[in-house]
C-alpha cells in the first residue's frame, strides 16, 4: 500500500570507533530522492519487541544509503547484530530537509552533538566544492565517541572536537568550542543537531549574533509518517510534528523546554 | 544485490468479486444501507496522508477509511510526550489534533474524497449540541459516507466518557440519527463494567453499526523522575496487548445485539482479523498496526481471501459469527 516501503539487503554493518556503527544499504530507490536532513525510519525486528520501528538519519548516500547509530537500547543493539546480505524493512526518505545555504553566505558551521554527528557528512557531500568554507564542530561524550573522521576532512571540512571528559579535544560541551567566536551573521549559516539541551543552547548563541540556523530535531516515533500526531514538539506557531513538518526546522521557531 | 521487490498485490479491481477455484468470492459487507466491497478499513487516527505516501491504487482496494476524529473546534492537542511504546503495544495521549470541522472539510477532506471509498467520518462533540452541528455541516458540504461517533476518547480529561453511559450514549446516537442521512456508528470504550448494556442503548437509539474498542485507559511512569511518562499523565493503551479482550468483547456483544460491529484492537495480521471476523464483527479496522507496517490493511484483505479460498467459504458472511461453540 506504501509507495515508501521496501525490504533493502544490507551491504556493509560496522564498527567505526567504541561508540558508533556505520550501516550501508543496498537501496537505489531511496538513492534516487533522498536530500541532507532526512531519514529512514527501520523495522530492527520481525517481532514486537522492541515494538515501534526507530528512526535514523541519513549519514551518506553514494553508492549506498548509510546510517551512523550508536547501540543504546535493544533496538540499536539488535541493529548492531545484523549481518551483510540479511534484508532490512526500511521506511524511507522521510521529514523534510536542510534548505541551501542563503545567497551570499560564505562560512558554513555544522554544530553536532554525540549522534547528532549523522546528517552532516551528507550535508558536507552536497556542500563541498561550492566555494563554502566549512567547519564542524563536534561535542561527544568521551573519546569513545570520536573517530578520526577522514571523510569529513576529505570534503574540506575543517573539525573542532571536544568531549564532555576532556579525554579528547576540548573539555566540555560543544558550545565551548564556538562560545568565544562572533561570527558575521550575513555571511554565516549554521546547521545543528543533537539533544534538545544542546540545540537549546545553540539557539541562545545564535538568537544573540543574529545567526541563521536550521535544527534537526528529535522525539519518540510510532508512525514517521505524519499519521499519528505522536512526534509533535511545541514550536511558536503551535505543535508540529518532527517526521513530517521536521526533522529539519528554522531553530528560532522550536521552543525546548 | 538486487532489491528484493515488495509483494504487491495484484492489480485486481474490485475485491468485492475476487475469482478462485472456479467459484467467485463475495466478501461485500453491509452497514445501514451503505454497502462496502469488502470488511478491511482504518482505525480512526492512525492512518494519514495518503496523497504523499501511498499507492492510491492500493488504497483503494480497502472497504473504507476512517479518518482522525473532527471535533467542532479545531484542537492542538496535549503536550508531549504524546505516544510511548510498551510491551506489544503502545500508549497515546494526542488529544484528538485536528484542525476542526470547517478546517478538515477545506483541507483534508478533498484529497480523502478523491481516493474514492467509502469514509467514515469519525466525529467528537463535547456536547450533544456540537454533535449536531458537526453533522449538519457534513450534511451541508457532502463528503461523508457515514458517521463515527467518538464516544469514547480517554485523552480528554473529562469525567466519565459518553461510552460509560448508557443514557447519555442512547441520547446523543438518538439525537444524531435523527438528523443524519447516512448510517451511523457508536463508537465504544472498553474502560466499563458491562459493555453488553453500552452497547444495548446504542442499538436502542438507532445506531446502525458499533466500532468495538477504543484503547484502554493506561499509563506508564518513570521511576527516576517518579512522573507520568505521558505529557497528558495518563493515555490508551492500543496494539497486540489488547487484542485478546477486544476479541473477548466483540463476541460478547455479538451474542446479544443484531447490528453490524466494526472489530479492532491490535490487529497485525490476517491471522488476528479472522479471530474478529469469527467472532462476529461484520468488518475489521487495522489501527497501531500501521505504524509498524504501513502495508497491514492489505495484507490482512489478502489474508482473509486466502483463507476463504483455503476453506472452501464463498461468502464472507460464512465467516463471520461463525465460531464454534
Ligand atoms: C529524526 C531522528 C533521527 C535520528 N537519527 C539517528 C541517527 O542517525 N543515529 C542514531 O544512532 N540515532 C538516531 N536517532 C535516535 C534513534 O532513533 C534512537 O537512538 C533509537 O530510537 C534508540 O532506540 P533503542 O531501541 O536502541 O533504544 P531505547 O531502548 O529506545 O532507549 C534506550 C535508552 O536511550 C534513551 N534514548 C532513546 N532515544 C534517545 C535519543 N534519541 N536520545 C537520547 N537518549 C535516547 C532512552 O530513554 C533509554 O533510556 C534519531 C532520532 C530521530 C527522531
Ligand atoms: C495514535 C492513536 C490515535 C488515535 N486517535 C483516535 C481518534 O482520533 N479517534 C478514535 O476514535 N480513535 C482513535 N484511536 C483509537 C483507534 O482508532 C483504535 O480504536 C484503537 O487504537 C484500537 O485499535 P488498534 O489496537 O488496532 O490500534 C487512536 C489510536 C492511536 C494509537
Ligand atoms: S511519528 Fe506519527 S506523526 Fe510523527
């Protein structure tokens, strides 16, 4: 009955550091139409435990559709699990997408946090080589959480890190990594995503310079499909729901909490 | 590798008279004077957008569909969280969002007639007032097949359901059918003691079909923060982990009413509508089921064709009631 859904063979399931996976799927459909921003929403079980289907961002799309997870609750874990040829009942390209950076810009910031990392070596594809200087900034957990990132510095992009531990980077939140910066609100644009208190400082940061700043946002998902009204987080015209209004919205328009 | 193609359905056009082994299959249903080609819809608020997402050709192929209740007033429903996963099932506590009656008829209701079966328009009044209201506009405006009176949504912090209350559950099916041009469906909460007598007064009143069962009252907490997980405190609880008393309940009332029942409550699978069918419900709605597989609805029609074709049955009233006792 779906136009969207399809069982996709997994090509590639591995570790890339302590903390994170990197999934590859066969799925030339999802290849043809997917943008930065959007995601795939997957069935990690045939049977009902764990009973919703979970939601992942795309992370690349080249010769596959690959997704960044970090294992944390049955549903990453029993990912985590999956072998190269078993097929995988995948939802997807699903939510909106990040908007092209307005005319004049010339600095492109990608402020992630912890898994938060996933869109943007897909944005960092579609940016590159279009004259953009671009810089990420990366907060994770510890050094578990980081890898060397060679694609992203493959495409030019120039990464700061640091790691609420110290035990890598910077010691801190991400934010310390840009709290000093006065960046030119005409010339920049800034792309974020992580957890809610996260985005919620940026938010302030931005608010205050003027920024432009486009968030992906998250919250728990039954539907992805904009059906159940599950996923809506309150925003300054009124609920929204993240899967289909989102996951991408303009930061000035989400309220967190 | 290639990509493993998804089972499509054959592109059959009407499933009312599906050929096999020589024989045709009748599987059309009757609600009031409204004929349905077969006994597989939607429950009301889990199925939506389908211009973006679906196969239309496919949709259509189903019996009817139900969208999300309309109430008079546009509503932005409850905070969040709004929904959460349990074991085999779910909570939700969305507080019937909807863009309210003049809002769903210019923006929603176009594209859902287009589709072109049957709608059953699923109404909330949070008086007897605004029931008739909601139906008089529909009646002005056209576009509803039947109606669905939500009698028994536990998001709405009210008191006690219309569902709970005979009386008041007699009152306002009365009040609506005396209005309404097309068949008219109650529908009940399982949150009551004897759903027999509920169900008796819908009849009574001149209901000409019963939807059997909205979700559970439920909540879940969170032990660290020792709050109610839910944003609204307490939700419903729908999926498989209800299915065995929304089974229980059809074939209760089953025994004791004559009109059609519209089964639901955590249908899957082909499998768990014929439990209903059998039963006694005349037609089944798939509702949470899909959110984990968008393409439930459709497999549960093929399901059921299959496994009349296997037992030799004809007609779908064969089935239905047809448990053995
Ligand atoms: C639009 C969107 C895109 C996403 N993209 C990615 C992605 O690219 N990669 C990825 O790994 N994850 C992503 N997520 C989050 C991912 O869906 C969750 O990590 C996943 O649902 C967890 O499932 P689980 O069964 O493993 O854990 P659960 O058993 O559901 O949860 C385990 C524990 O983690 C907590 N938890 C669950 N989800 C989150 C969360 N999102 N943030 C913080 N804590 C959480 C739970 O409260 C619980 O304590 C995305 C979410 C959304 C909404
Ligand atoms: C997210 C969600 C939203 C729902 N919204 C409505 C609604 O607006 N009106 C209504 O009558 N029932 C609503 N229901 C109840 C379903 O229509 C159905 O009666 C119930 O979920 C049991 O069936 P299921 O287990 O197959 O979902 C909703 C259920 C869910 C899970
Ligand atoms: S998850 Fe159902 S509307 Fe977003």
């Amino acid at each position: 009955m779906h136009k969207i859904q399809n069982k996709f063979p997994i090509a590639a399931n591995e570790r890339l550091c302590p903390r994170f996976y990197r999934l590859a799927v066969d799925a030339k459909s999802i290849l043809k139409s997917i943008r930065p921003g959007q995601f795939l929403h997957i069935r990690v079980t045939d049977g009902l435990e764990p009973f919703f289907r979970r939601p992942f961002s795309v992370y690349r799309a080249k010769k596959f559709v690959e997704i960044l997870y970090e294992p944390i609750g049955l549903g990453t874990r029993l990912l985590a699990e999956k072998k190269p040829g078993e097929f995988l009942d995948i939802l997807g390209p699903l939510g909106n997408h990040f908007t092209a950076p307005p005319k004049g810009t010339k600095q492109v910031w990608m402020v992630a946090g912890g898994i938060g990392l996933a869109p943007f070596l897909f944005l960092s594809d579609e940016l590159k080589h279009k004259g953009y200087e671009l810089i990420l900034f990366y907060g994770g957990r510890s050094k578990g959480h980081v890898f060397p990132m060679k694609e992203f510095k493959n495409n030019g992009v120039k990464t700061w890190i640091a790691t609420d531990d110290g035990s890598i980077g910077v010691k801190g939140w991400v934010s310390e990594l840009f709290r000093t910066l006065d960046p030119n609100p005409t010339t920049t644009m800034v792309y974020t995503c992580g957890p809610h208190a996260m985005l919620a400082s940026v938010q302030s940061f931005v608010k205050a310079r003027g920024l432009r700043c486009e968030a992906s946002c998250e919250e728990v998902m039954a539907c992805a499909l904009g059906a159940c009204l599950g996923c809506s987080i309150p925003t300054v015209n009124g609920y929204k729901t993240v899967c289909y209004d989102g996951p991408v919205f303009d930061i000035a328009e989400v309220v967190f909490s | 590798m290639p990509e493993k193609k998804p089972t499509t359905v054959k592109p059959t056009g009407h499933w009312s008279r599906v050929t096999g082994h020589g024989s045709q299959l009748n599987l059309a249903v009757q609600i009031g004077t409204l004929r349905l080609k077969n006994p597989v819809t939607v429950a009301s608020g889990t199925f939506g957008h389908a211009e973006k997402y679906y196969d239309l050709e496919e949709v259509k192929k189903l019996g009817a569909l139900v969208p999300k209740t309309v109430t008079l007033h546009s509503r932005e429903g409850n905070p969040p969280p709004r929904i959460l996963e349990t074991p085999s099932g779910m909570l939700n506590a969305i507080g019937i969002e909807n863009p309210g009656v003049d809002g769903f008829i210019e923006k929603k209701l176009p594209a859902l007639r287009r589709i072109g079966i049957p709608l059953f328009i699923s109404i909330l009044g949070h008086t007897d007032e605004e029931f008739e209201t909601i139906v008089k506009k529909f009646t002005k405006e056209g576009g509803a097949d039947a109606f669905e009176l939500n009698l028994s949504c536990p998001n709405l912090k009210q008191k006690i359901l219309v569902a709970q209350d005979p009386q008041a559950t007699r009152r306002v099916v009365a009040k609506v059918k005396a209005i309404a041009r097309v068949p008219v469906i109650a529908k009940l909460a399982p949150n009551v003691t004897d759903i027999g007598e509920i169900a008796q007064a819908a009849v009574d009143a001149g209901a000409d079909a019963i939807s059997l069962i909205n979700t559970f009252s439920a909540m879940a907490i969170d032990v660290r923060t020792r709050r109610s997980v839910l944003g609204n405190c307490t939700g419903g609880l729908s999926g498989p982990a209800i299915r065995p008393m929304a089974v229980h309940m059809i074939w209760e009332v089953a025994q004791k009413i004559k009109i059609p029942i519209i089964g639901m409550g955590g249908i899957m699978t082909a499998q768990d509508a014929l439990e209903f069918l059998i039963a006694g419900a005349t037609m089944v709605a798939v509702g949470t089921a899909n959110f984990i597989n968008p393409r439930a609805p459709l497999e549960v029609l093929e399901g059921i064709v299959e496994y009349m074709r296997k037992n030799k049955m004809n007609d779908i009233k064969d089935l239905i009631g047809s448990l053995k006792i």
